[in-house]
C-alpha cells in the first residue's frame, strides 16, 4: 500500500465528508481509463444514520457485460425513516457521453429510483469519486440528499446528508466492500 492510499484510508475511516482522492498508483503513472470491469463484482456492507441511529444492510452490484454496465442495489432498514424499499436495477449504460453513459473517465447516472426518488450519480475515475445527489423519495416527499464517497480498491467509504422535509439535517455513513 502507497503512503497516499494509507492516508486516504485512514481520512474515510476517520467519517470524512468531503471526498478523498486515492491513487493506486505512483504520481508518475498515469492512471488506467475506467471500464464496466473497474468496479464490477458484489459490495456489501451497511449503513448507519449518525443522527438518529438507524441501520441497515447495504448491498451493490455492479454488472459489466461487454460495454455494458448494470448497477443493482438494495439497501436494508428504515432508510429515510421509510420502511424497507425493496431493491432496485438501472437500466444497461453503454459507452458514451453524458446522462446514463460510461466513458474513460468514469460514468453518470441519472433518472428516478422506487427508493431513492430523482437521482443524479456522477463516478469520476481519476479521482476513485463517487458524488450524486437527489430528492422526494415516494415514500418522504420534499427530503434530499447527497452523498460524497470513495472506492479504495475492495471498499467504498461515502457520506450522505440528508434534509428533511422540515428543515431537520441527518447524516448517514455507507460502508462496502467488495467480495
């Protein structure tokens, strides 16, 4: 492990809410353009809301059939105080630009989510980023939030906050790793 990776390790495990960059490799490499197979394979792990204690499970899928790239998720318990949304796909993204598109420097999701309500989920490569944001679940109409989170090879550490319809601030952290 480089001191740069150890560094970012240590800033996400510490609860970090601006995002960290992490590289993989040394400063003079350059780094390798994203693919479907950058982050492919299943990532569990959980969720906990800091400031009303929930929990739950966490689970992500990323799928890559030749320029393909499918994303399932099901996240576990009370998210949003809501009860338990029942797991979700995207559609297939192929290779191109903009919304619902991958390209080298990583991918945009964009459109409506059963669980999660709008949704825009921007994946930045070079930075190992991952950053989106999104509003009126349809079980918590007028809540929003925005994750800021990183992949450090086999785990992803992110931060949600979250506004509630009454002004009240949350914040939740998700944990992964990949298996």
């Amino acid at each position: 492990m480089t001191l740069r990776a150890a560094v970012a390790a240590t800033a996400a495990a510490a609860g970090l809410v601006a995002v960290v960059a992490v590289a993989t490799s040394t400063a003079s490499a350059a780094p390798a353009a994203f693919t479907p197979k950058t982050l492919a394979g299943a990532w569990t792990g959980s969720w906990k809301n800091q400031t009303f204690g929930s929990t739950g499970a966490a689970a992500l899928t990323v799928a890559a059939t030749g320029d393909r790239l499918t994303f399932a998720f099901d996240l576990g318990g009370g998210v949003f105080g809501c009860t338990d949304p029942a797991g979700e796909s995207t559609k297939p993204i192929g290779k191109g630009a903009g919304a619902n598109a991958w390209s080298a420097k990583g991918f945009t999701i964009q459109g409506a989510s059963k669980a999660l309500g709008t949704v825009k989920i921007v994946y930045d490569d070079a930075k190992r980023s991952l950053v989106g944001r999104g509003s009126n679940p349809p079980c918590r109409a007028g809540l929003t939030w925005k994750i800021a989170g990183t992949f450090a090879a086999t785990t992803f550490n992110g931060t949600v906050a979250i506004a509630l319809p009454d002004g009240t601030k949350a914040t939740s952290v998700l944990s992964l790793k990949r298996g």
